[in-house]
C-alpha cells in the first residue's frame, strides 16, 4: 500500500466504510464501528462462511460479509428489515436443532448465540424444537464437552488444527445428522490431546467447550451481554473470549 | 355513562380487559415474577379484571381479552388447558422458557417415558415399595414435553426463566394500551 493511495470505501446502509485491501466486508464494517451480526467468523482465523447469519446484499446480491472481499465502491445493505428477518430464521433454526435450554447453561450472558439471538429481537424459536439426543462428554479430568449446543461452526476445529497443532475436533455426518466428533478411537476427549491450555478451550461461541469446577463464575447482571448488548461489544473492546473472565 | 372528550366526540366508556393465567409443566415461577410487579399491581387491577387463574382458583376459562401461559405441555390435561385458553382468548401469550420451548420439563425429552417413571417411582434413590401412579384421574404424560406454539398458535411470546416483573410490566402495559409490546435489550433475557 503506497502513501499516495486514496482510502478505499464501499458505502453501507448509507453510510462510507473504509477499508483497506484484503479485507472483507465485516471485518472493514466491525473495524468501522459497524456491526454485521454473524457467529462463526473470528478474527483471528480464516473465515469459512458456514453460517450465513452474516449476509449482507452487495449490489443488491446477496453475499457472506465474512468471505467477501471489500471492494471499492460497493453498496452494501446490511441492517435491512428483509435481512434481519433472514438471519433470525437462521437463528431460530439452530435454536430448534440443539438443545439451548438457557437457565441451566454456564455460558448464558456470555453466549454469541444468545447475544446474537437478543440483538435480532428473536422472541421465540419458531420452529418445532428437535430435541435431539445428544449425550455429553464429561471423560475428560478438566474439560466438560456439552454437544446439546453445538451449532457447529467449527471455531473449536480451526483452533485445534491451525493454532494447536493437535486437530482434537472434527464433524462427522451429513445434514441434520453432522455432529462435533473428537480426535480418538475411543470417541472419548479423556483419550485426546486436549490441554487446558489449547486455543481451542477459548473459542467456543456457545457452551460446548467448558472447564470444569468452574461453572457459573460470573454472576448475573456481570456477564459479558448483561451490560451492553452484543452489537456494541463486538466493535468495541473485545472481552477475552473464554466468558469466564 | 358515556364521557365525552374535549372535541365533544364521544369516548368508548372504557372496559377492563379480562384477563385468564394458566400454569401448565413450569414452576409457577412467571406467576411468582408477575406478582413480583409489587404495587404496580394496583395499577395493573384499574385496567385488568382477573377470569381463570390460580389466582382466583376460577377454574373454566371464559371470553377474555388477553391469557398469559406459563409452563409446557408435559401431559394430556395440559394440552386441554391451553385449547380452552386459544379459545376463549383473544390474544395469547406465551410466558417463560418452559411455555417457550419446554424448558426444564422437557430436559426428560430424551429418555423414554416408561424409564423416567420407572426410575422416580419404582427404582430411584430412596423409594421403597414404589409403584408408578395410575389413578384414573391422574392426566397422562405425553412421551415429549412440547412448547405451546407446537399445538395452538401463540400471538406473544414473552422470554425468560422467568421473565422479569419489569419485563411484564412492560409487555402487559404496552399491550393494554395497544401498542405493540417491545422489550429491548435487558429486558428480554432467555435465563
């Protein structure tokens, strides 16, 4: 990038967003101070657009903010009436296909999902829940996996795999079947390499990945979401990530 | 007696708007969380006349404007409940994560019916010469425990385990008044 090169900008909702090559849509818009819902992107990984949650139209096409590249010159419509209803059917839909009981969950205040799920007005999940079986994983001496959340965005894989080293998580199926799996014959994490230690502890959006003895830590009305919602704390600071600060 | 506004057109006398609650599979802790609106209570009943309710013990559900449902649907008695309710209310209100999407009730999803009997009332901890109830008048348990939009349609939903009474309050005065209810961040929380 050369000193005498003017700032790039697309315009979104109305407004001009400037960013730099090489970045896509939310990463110039959060950089901005723009929020773009989305929960399986993080800024320290690749982004993958699995979840969709973060579309915008560009051009009037729509697009995953997440893996499109900025371009100068876009128009870019974000927080739209006809998007916003878009994501919260993705929302909902994730909703009915886990088991997201709230009240008895360590990660609720702290969850991306949830903060998500308040910031697009969601009331209800809509859908007729799945409840589907899905027995945790409580092998490990310092790690509880609780797959009744998973909505599988794959955080706790690209953290394993890129910055672990250790590639203790995978999906396994297709379609409703896909479900997180780990890295051992046994399919138990006691028999993985998992440490405490390991990014992947620190990624997870939603309460899948959680240390043991000590649930809870943050009261009520403390969490990360309690004060200011999730739209504000994404473009701001960002909180360390594990929720139990 | 009809009032007459400062323009001389006529005013609708004004009429309490009856009001029916139910507690279906919960806890009675949104119940707990509307009587929680303290003495705005007082206000409430200026505006409110109570039909069906466990606060009344009236048990037959008439004509009302507006019923407010706690808990999910863990049995067949709870699914006649909630379609007198749909119909004799106007306008029906889901309240809490059990009416939501089954809550804590429907944690037993997973687990066979006859298991989860068996194990409370025969086998599990501490019982002694145990045996599972049949008493004919006893309503009998579905094999899943479903949110109440799964079989009559809901018109609101008001989320939290329980909704807070500044979260009633607030849902309760912007639908009296006819508006439509908003709850913002804060008030609407799912735990």
């Amino acid at each position: 990038m050369t000193d005498a090169s003017p700032p790039q900008t697309f315009q979104m909702d109305g407004h001009d967003v400037a960013f730099t090559p090489g970045q896509s849509i939310l990463t110039a818009a959060l950089a901005a101070g723009r929020y773009i819902p989305h929960l399986c992107f993080h800024p320290e990984f690749t982004a993958h657009g699995s979840c969709k949650v973060c579309t915008v139209k560009v051009n009037g096409q729509p697009h995953a903010s997440c893996t499109t590249p900025a371009r100068s010159g876009d128009v870019v419509e974000s927080d739209t009436d006809e998007l916003t209803q878009l994501r919260l059917n993705l929302v909902q839909f994730l909703f009915a296909e886990g088991n997201h009981f709230c009240p008895s969950c360590e990660k609720s205040g702290a969850c991306t999902l949830q903060g998500v799920a308040y910031e697009l007005g969601m009331t209800t999940e809509h859908y007729s829940p799945l409840f589907p079986d899905r027995p945790v994983d409580a092998s490990h001496p310092d790690v509880l996996l609780d797959f009744n959340r998973c909505i599988l965005c794959e955080l706790c894989i690209r953290a394993s795999a890129i910055h672990d080293q250790k590639h203790v998580f995978a999906l396994s199926g297709r379609g409703i079947t896909k479900h997180l799996i780990v890295n051992a014959e046994s399919g138990r994490l006691a028999d993985t390499a998992l440490a405490l230690s390991d990014k992947a502890m620190t990624v997870c959006p939603v309460g899948v990945i959680l240390r043991k003895r000590q649930g809870f830590a943050v009261p009520i009305g403390e969490r990360r979401y309690d004060h200011q919602p999730i739209s504000a704390v994404a473009v701001g600071h960002r909180p360390k990530e594990d929720g139990h600060e | 007696m009809s009032e007459r506004a400062s323009d001389g057109a006529a005013v609708v006398p004004r009429r309490k708007l009856r009001v029916a609650t139910a507690s279906l599979a919960g806890c009675f802790g949104c119940h707990m969380s509307l009587l929680d609106i303290d003495e705005r209570l007082v206000d409430l009943l200026e505006l409110v006349e109570l039909d069906a309710s466990p606060l009344t013990d009236k048990k037959r559900c008439g004509p009302c404007d507006i019923g407010l449902i706690e808990g999910g649907l863990c049995n067949a008695e709870n699914v006649h409940t909630l379609r007198a309710m749909r119909a004799n209310c106007k306008i029906l209100v889901a309240v809490g994560a059990c009416a939501l999407n089954g809550g804590l009730p429907a944690q037993r999803n997973h687990i066979d019916v006859r298991d989860c009997l068996q194990t409370a009332y025969l086998s599990g901890p501490g019982v002694e010469r145990g045996f599972i109830p049949n008493d004919p008048e006893l309503p009998l348990p579905l094999a899943q425990v479903h949110p109440l939009h799964d079989v009559v349609k809901i018109d609101y939903f008001l989320a939290g385990c329980p909704p807070s009474a500044d979260a009633i309050w607030q849902f309760l005065t912007d639908l009296i008044a006819g508006r439509t209810p908003v709850t913002a961040h804060g008030l609407i929380k799912y735990d």
